[in-house]
C-alpha cells in the first residue's frame, strides 16, 4: 500500500483538481451559513419562534454528520469520484426542495437531505487535495482548502442577506442549482480514483455500528433542538433521550474498536497529532458556527440592521481570512504551525472579548475591526491545525481520517450552537430579573427618564395615556439592554474559550521535511 501511495500521481494538473474540488466544497460550506441572516424571515414565513428557527441550522449540521463517519465505506463500494458525484447531486436536488419548501417540517427535511448529501463532500475534498500535493506541501494544500472553508461562512450572511432584503429568502438555495452543477461536470472531468479509493463493489457494512451510529446523532440532535424549549433536564424525557445518546456513542465507539468491518477506523486516534488536533477543530467550530449564528441576530434586534447591513459588517471577517490564509500559504512552511495556531487563537480570543464590552450607541466600525482580527485569527488557526493534524498521515488513511475529522467539526458546530441559543435566552432573564429593580419609582435617574419622556408625549397624548407609554418605553429599553448583556456573555465566554485551549496545542508534535522534498514522516520532535 506504501508503495502505491508513492507511485500513483493524478494525470490531471493539481490546480485544475483543486477547481472542481473547492466549488463544491464552497457551496457546501456557504449552506451552513447563508441561512443565518434570512432566519427572522424564515421564520415568519414558517410561522415559528426564533430557537425553533435554529433548527434549520442545527439540523443540517447533524444530519451531514451522520454520514461522515461511513464516506470511507460508501467510497470503496461505490469508487470515491462517483460517491463524490453523487454527493453533490443529491446536495443540489435537496437545495431546490429548500427553496420550495412551503412549512418548517419539509423545511427540516429538506435540509437534512441536504446535509446528508453534503456531508461527504468535504471530507472527500479534503483528501483529494491532500493527496494531489507533495506532502512537503500540504500546508499549501490545506490554505486554499481553508480559503473555502474559512470564507465561504463569512460571504453566506452577506450573500443571503442581499438576496433576501431583493427577492425573498428562497433564492438563497435555488442559487446551488447552476453552481452544483457545474461542480459535479468539473469533478467528472478532472478527478480520479488512486488504486487504494476505487470501486471494490459491496463491502461488508457493521449494520449494528451504523444503527448505533444513527440513535446517537438523531437523539442528539432532538436534545439540542428540544431542549431548550422543554427547560432542558426538567424535563423527563429529555433526560432519558440524553441517557439514550450517551449509551449509544458509547456502544457505537465500542463496536468499532472491536468489529473488523467497522464503519470507522478509531486506532488512527493513536496519532497523538490528529487526536488533539481534531479535538481543537472540535472546539474552534463551536465557536466559529456559533458567533456566525448569533451575529446577525444582535445586529438585527438589537440594533436594527436589515439582513444586508447585517452580512455586510460581518463579511470583513471574511477579509481577516483571506489575509490570513495568504499568509500561511506563502510564509507558513517556514514557521512553526503551533505558534501560528497560537497567535490565531489569540485572535480569536481577543477580538471576541471586544465584542464583550460593545453596547448599543456604537458605530459599524466597531463591528467591522473585531470581525476583522477574528477572521485574521481563523485562517490562522484552522489552516495550520488541520495540516498539523492530518500532516503525519498515511495516503491510504485520509478519507477515513477526514470523515472522523469533519464529523467531529459538526458536532461541535451543532452544540455550540445550541448552546449559545440557550445561553441567549437565559441570560436575557437572568439580567432582566437583576435590572427590573431599578425600575422603581424610588430611583431618581428613572423618575427623572419617565417625567421627561412623559413630558414630551403629553404634547400628543392625555397625560395618563403619556405615563404609560413613558413607562412601557422605559422597560422597553430594559429588555435591550438584558439581551445586550446576554450577547455580551456568550461573546466573552468565545474569548475566555479560545484563550484557554492555547496550551494543548504544544502537547502535538512538528513533523519535519527533508530537503528533497520527500518527507520522513517517522522524524518528529
């Protein structure tokens, strides 16, 4: 199989390669994002409440992840360029039933189809460009992987929120027809199966694994859905189905170590690199997926962006990016990844704690640099941590290690994400009930706020009809400024995240080049 590695070489350029690639990759990634700023139309569309809005997004990431862990399988039955195809096909039909869709259930089941599709994409791409490159130069490989990844979330809330403030918020998936496409006529033309990833017919399938498999993500999913409306472990039902979901990744881990037709290969775990590695990926998407979630929500209610000014202040993250993943492309194989993902971390960290001292009376500046420096800190990070993390691999082990890698990403978008919901809505009641008690009339400053405001609506207004509009108008403003602190904590707690995993990141090893552009991949620190 060594030998195979060394020997196989695409017949097609690696950049024409990487064209096919990165537009399907892109589309994919920009799905998970692009619905973010239409949420508030959507669901007023749908008829539904903000958290049950969430699904849209939670739902697709967790039913992409479902299949994630079977790519490997579904490659070898299938040959990995036509499961490609197939995945990209089935990503566009499901984006069109999107559009159509006329009530959040098809909504949901059109995005889970959409997910499912979807879900192989990436960890397919992602191993194609790890192998259409010289190791030597799979940092290369994994920043233009980045530059869709990283940017393709950022353009989705600028994107969808032009669409939608234009046309409606159905465009916002009919657009992935033309563009699916295109990606699968490209991937037919340029992409081929090395020996070890063509089609080898029906494989053995570990049924019960995949069954485990499915009970866990789709338990998971209704916890992270439901929870929050049901108060979470009040509610009986929600702990059995948490009880349910932790028995069942528990049997699934178990069957795949122990089974020899698993789904997933676990012993690539033994690669200390990829096991932290992936472990931070986990915990940088949680708070990629969940900044990017609530984002156009604050500027939405509490400042009153439409969903264009939304996308449009959140897109110089995309910028940070970009500058970042140029960086790394051109100076990055001559710097130590660990610092780089440290100083991307940093990034992180400070530009989230920025957003944790914003109030209402500010300007789009201090939106755009924060934004800035966190999509400077994300190409920093992800780039450098997924080559560190996959660098020391084997050819033969990227698929498999790609699916694990990515399904371990969306996990973490998923809960962050359903987290930071929950956080939002609670934290809004917490600061309101401590703030309530200074609406008092034993309180000068509001006395003095109710007269004056009273004042000026008496002019319109009977003088009782004034007072309880001064008053309704002042506990107005305390919901405001509740929710406003309720942002404020989930974006100090992104900072105080991304700061605090730093030191894992020396606990991986450096992997080391020789000069002829063949890497010993067994000579590490």
């Amino acid at each position: 199989m060594a030998n195979e590695e060394q020997e196989w070489k695409s017949p097609h350029n690696p950049w024409l390669i990487t064209a096919a690639v990165m537009l399907a990759v892109f589309i994919f990634v920009l799905d998970s994002t692009i619905a973010n700023v239409a949420l508030p139309h959507m669901a007023g569309s749908f008829s539904a409440s903000q958290d049950e809005a969430m699904w849209i997004l939670t739902s697709y990431l967790i039913a992409s992840g479902i299949i994630l862990p079977s790519v490997a399988w579904f490659s070898n039955v299938f040959g990995r360029k036509a499961f490609f195809i197939t995945c990209i096909l089935i990503f566009t039909f499901a984006s069109v039933l999107c559009g159509l869709s006329t009530s959040l259930d098809t909504m949901l089941v059109s995005r889970i189809i959409q997910g499912i599709g979807g879900g192989a994409m990436l960890p397919i791409a992602q191993a194609i460009m790890m192998e259409s490159f010289p190791k030597e130069q799979r940092g290369v490989a994994m920043s233009i992987f980045a530059l869709g990844v990283v940017t393709a979330p950022v353009i989705g809330p600028l994107l969808g929120g032009w669409i939608t403030d234009n046309y409606s918020w159905n465009w916002i998936f009919f657009i992935n027809l033309p563009f699916g496409l295109l990606a699968a006529t490209l991937a037919n033309s340029f992409i081929e199966d090395p020996p070890y990833a063509q089609k080898k017919g029906l494989q053995k399938i570990d049924y019960v694994g995949f069954g485990f498999l499915i009970v866990w993500l789709v338990s998971l999913q209704v916890v992270l859905d439901k929870g929050q409306n049901a108060d979470w472990f009040n509610a009986q039902w929600i702990c059995w189905l948490s009880v349910v979901s932790i028995i069942s990744m528990i049997c699934f881990v178990i069957s795949q170590l122990k089974n020899k037709d698993s789904i997933i290969d676990l012993s690539i775990f033994r690669d200390r690199n990829f096991a932290i590695g992936s472990s931070l990926l986990m915990i940088v998407n949680a708070v990629l997926y969940s900044s990017i979630a609530i984002m156009p929500l604050f500027l939405q209610s509490l400042l009153g962006y439409t969903a264009y000014l939304s996308g449009f202040a959140t897109m110089p993250r995309g910028v940070g990016s970009l500058t970042a993943v140029l960086f790394t492309a051109i100076a990055g194989h001559k710097l130590d990844a660990r610092f780089l993902v440290t100083a991307g971390l940093s990034c992180i960290g400070i530009s989230s704690l920025m957003f944790g001292f914003l109030s209402l009376d500010i300007s789009m500046f201090n939106i755009v640099l924060p934004n800035v420096i966190m999509g400077f800190g994300l190409g920093l990070t992800i780039v450098p941590l997924t080559t560190l993390s996959l660098v020391t691999l084997d050819n033969h082990k990227m698929t498999n290690a790609s699916g694990i890698q990515n399904l371990m990403k969306n996990i973490g978008g998923a809960i962050g994400t359903s987290i930071v919901n929950t956080l939002l809505i609670r934290n809004a009641q917490k600061h309101q009930f401590l703030m309530v008690g200074h609406l008092s009339p034993l309180n000068p400053v509001f006395k003095y706020k109710v007269a004056s405001t009273q004042a000026a609506l008496s002019t319109y207004m009977h003088a009782t009809v004034a007072e309880q509009k001064a008053n309704y108008l002042m506990y107005g403003e305390l919901l405001k400024q509740s929710n406003l602190w309720s942002y404020i904590d989930a974006f100090r707690i992104f900072g105080i995240l991304g700061l605090c995993i730093i030191p894992f990141l020396f606990l991986m090893k450096k992997p080391r080049f020789d000069k002829n552009a063949s890497a010993d991949m067994s000579a590490l620190h």
